[in-house]
C-alpha cells in the first residue's frame, strides 16, 4: 500500500476552512463504509481526535481500513448548481451505482 492520496487545491482550500472554523482543533475524517446499493459509500465527517489506526494528511485523516481502499485516490471539492460536496476519483472503484453514492471494488 502507498497510502498515497492526492487533494485538488479546491478540496485543500475547503478542508481548511471547514476545520479551522473552530476554536479547538478538528480533523476532516474521510472513511468508506459498507452499505449503499453498490457496497462501499464514502462518509464525511469531524473529530478532534486522531486514532491509533489512522493516517494524517494535513487536516484530514482517514482510517487504515478506509485508506486501504482509496488508496492512490483523488479528493476534490466541487462547486455545482445543485450543491457542493466533495468527490473522490478512486482508481479502484470498479463500478458506482446510478447516483454516484456508492461503489464497489
């Protein structure tokens, strides 16, 4: 594993404004859960506490087990008519259900 994850300067940006909002530091946490219609969905979340088994990426942390599976991914932050949300581009995904929620590998 390289636990490599590259982030788009729009999901850097967002990111830091998210997480420095507060007075106490707090991480923008990105793990992959089992569920949705195609097996894995993405969850964005906070904590102010990182585990044993999680890695840093400047104010993001992802656990080992979720890191395993977007390993080599791209995190971006999108802008669009509809709303804005973070994307990830995950090389491993091998299929994503019709609304783009879930995936599978």
């Amino acid at each position: 594993m390289t636990n490599k994850i590259e982030f788009t300067k729009s999901a850097i940006k967002e990111i830091e404004r998210v997480t420095s909002s507060q007075s106490k530091k707090r991480y923008f946490r990105i793990s992959v859960q089992g569920g949705g219609c195609s097996g894995f969905k993405y969850n964005f979340s906070f904590d102010d506490k990182i585990k044993v088994n999680d890695k840093v990426f400047n104010s993001t942390i992802i656990d080992n087990e979720s890191l395993k599976i977007i390993d080599g991914s791209i995190v971006d932050f999108k802008k669009e008519l509809i709303g804005n949300s973070f994307v990830i581009k995950n090389p491993k995904a091998s299929s994503s259900c019709g609304c783009g929620l879930s995936f599978s590998v």
